[in-house]
C-alpha cells in the first residue's frame, strides 16, 4: 500500500502542473478537471495495489476530490472578493463649467465700439463615485462560479468599473502608484483607468499560489512584492488515493477463495500431485473414489478392496487417512500375508475377523 501512497503523491502535484498543457483540461470547469485528473491517478493506484477492480479506485478518487475542490474554490473566491467585490467605479464630472475662446463687442461711453478676446477657460474636473447602480460596484464572487470556471454568471469575467488611479512621477515603472514618501512634493496627478473583466481565480487541488503581498522598502524607495508562489498541496491528492487503495481491496469472498487456492497449491506440493486433484483440506488426493473414510481401511481404494494405493512404501505412512478413536491399522505385509500373497484375500479374512467380534461393524460387501 505504502508504494501506490508514495507514487500518487508525488504524481499529484505533477499531474496538476503538467495539465495546463492540456487544451482538454484549460476549457473545463475545475470541479471536472480536479476529479477527472484523480480518478486517473486512482485508476492507476488500483492496479498497483493489484485491485481487481481499479476501475471502483478511480471512482472513488475522483469523488474524495469533490468536497477538496470545493474548499479550494471557496478559498479562491473568498480571496478574489477581498480584492475586488465592493470596489465602486469613479467617474470624471465637471466642478465648474468652461467656456470657448471668443470675441466681445465693448464700447465706452464716447468711444467707439471696439473688440475684446477673452481667452478659452477650462473646465474643473474632479472625480467621485459613480452613482449606485448596475456596474457602479465590483461584483461578488461565489464558490460556486469558481468551481463552474464562471461559465453561468461570468463567462468572460467578472466586469471590474472604472477605478480611480493616482500616479506621481516619483516612482518609475510598469505599474506607478502613490508616492509613499510624504516629504517628497512630486506632483500627483489622477486619472480614471477604464473597466476590465477579470478572469476568475483556479480552483485546482494539485497546487495552490501564495498570497501577494506588497511591502514598502524604504531604503531602496520601492515597493517590493511577495508570494504569489506556486506551491504543491499534498493532503488532497493523498487522501483521494487512500479512498481508492481502500476501494479496490478485495472482499472477505475474494480474499477467502485467494486463501483456498493458496492453499490448494501448498498441499498439491507437499503430496506431489496436481492441483486438480485437491479438493479440499482433509482430502486424500490418492483417492478415487466417492465412498472416502465412509468405513475402515478397505474405503481408501475401491479397486482393490481395502487396500491402499499412493506414494511411498508400506511403512512409510506417506498417506493421509481419517480413523476413528481405538481403530487398529495393519501393515500392507500382514494383510498381504495373511491372504497367502493376495492382498484381497487378506482384507476379507480381516473383515470376517472383525465382523465376527463386533457384529455390527460393516461388512466387506457393504464397503466394496
């Protein structure tokens, strides 16, 4: 069992690494991806713990994975929501209107009329939060969208609003923030950054990322990020293959027939006959007949009447047989001998001999 464990668990993480580049697993939801991939691997497991059924492995795998893909999509989303649901989208407005450049007729008192450019006047801007409503806020995701890979409520993603973005000058590079120094008197400006749709996390039980985090250096006057680390999580994978080493062990019926057959080749070896000829644990295999131990020595072998055909000598007992308590055994010589060299002839005289002191012991004809 130790070695199936061992394989899967290093298979697990692997298989979860490797599956992206599948394009059958990138357009499946994860809660079929994660089954799909372990009931594979239970397949797998069952035949190398020799299950006769490997097929009951890979079912059970793939259904111990559920409730694990679930915790993990439940995780995901409850991330995802931390750092998008509720974000409310901003929007630019005037504070004050402006006007065009024009010309103005003036004339004073005495003068003639004349002409005065007034200059064009911008607008003031400002921004504020977009009025409540559809899209005004980041919507919030369940555990469900993520296990379903969004297909029913967010097909292309979860439609992020505009959001408000402060860039200073101060800090140069792909993504600009804040100037975290506040005796710097760089100038900051605002802008709105147009909505997106961001794609719903992955729920998969092979790996799981490492939260990001940020944090300001002040030596170096920069943020540096952390995390976001692929890492291999292990208790799933483990316990999905233990559900299907458990599943494919034989049943008490099958583990008693392998106990039999065992058994059956043990004793075909120690009598040096084949295994056909084994019937069961007390049985003589020397014997032939349907009438075995039904009474004295002349059942053991209906061909001669009494007498016993098998390995050996006629002293050496190499011959299994059923007796009864203060039952008497002969020699195969003194039963010959006593018939005057014909073994038949010895066991009749041996039967009239104990029919005679006991009346109700069988008799010859009865056995033979």
């Amino acid at each position: 069992m130790a070695l199936p464990m061992a394989l899967t668990a290093v298979a697990g993480p692997a298989a979860g690494a490797l599956s992206g580049k599948f394009s059958m697993f990138q357009n499946m939801s994860p809660l079929m991806a994660n089954a799909l991939k372990q009931s594979a691997l239970g397949f797998g497991t069952g035949v190398l713990s020799g299950s006769k059924r490997p097929w009951k492995s890979a079912m059970a795998a793939g259904l111990t994975s559920i409730p694990f893909s679930y915790m993990s999509a439940a995780n995901a989303a409850n991330t995802f929501n931390e750092q998008y649901a509720g974000a409310p989208g901003w929007e630019k407005y005037a504070k004050t209107p402006g006007s065009p450049a024009r010309m103005e007729n003036i004339q004073a008192a005495g003068m003639p009329p004349m002409q005065r450019y007034i200059p064009k006047v911008d607008p003031v801007e400002g921004f504020r939060k977009m009025a409540e409503g559809p899209g005004s806020v980041s919507p919030k995701v369940s555990a469900w969208d993520v296990l379903t890979g969004g297909k029913a409520n967010y097909p292309e993603g979860v439609s992020i609003p505009d959001q408000l973005k402060r860039e200073t000058s101060y800090f140069d590079g792909a993504l600009r923030r804040p100037n975290p120094d506040p005796s710097q008197s760089d100038y900051l400006f605002e802008s709105i950054e147009p909505g997106w749709k961001e794609p719903l996390p992955d729920a998969s039980i092979f790996s799981k990322t490492t939260p990001l985090q940020e944090i300001y250096d002040p030596k170096s006057g920069t943020y540096l990020t952390t995390g976001g680390e692929s890492k291999a999580d292990w208790l799933p994978t483990i316990a999905s293959q233990g559900a299907a080493v458990y599943a494919g062990m034989p049943t008490p019926e099958e583990e008693w027939e392998a106990t039999k057959k065992k058994r059956i080749k043990e004793l075909a070896f120690m009598y040096g006959v084949p295994e056909e000829m084994i019937e069961g644990e007390f049985d003589n295999p020397w014997n032939t007949g349907a009438f075995m131990n039904s009474g004295g020595i002349a059942s053991l072998d209906m061909d001669d009447g009494g007498g016993v055909s098998g390995p050996g000598t006629g002293t050496s007992d190499s011959i299994d047989a059923k007796l009864s308590d203060g039952e008497f055994v002969m020699t195969a010589k003194a039963v010959e001998n006593l018939g005057g060299g014909d073994r038949y002839e010895g066991a009749r005289k041996m039967y009239s001999m104990m029919n005679m002191l006991d009346p109700e012991s069988e008799t010859m004809k009865e056995v033979v």
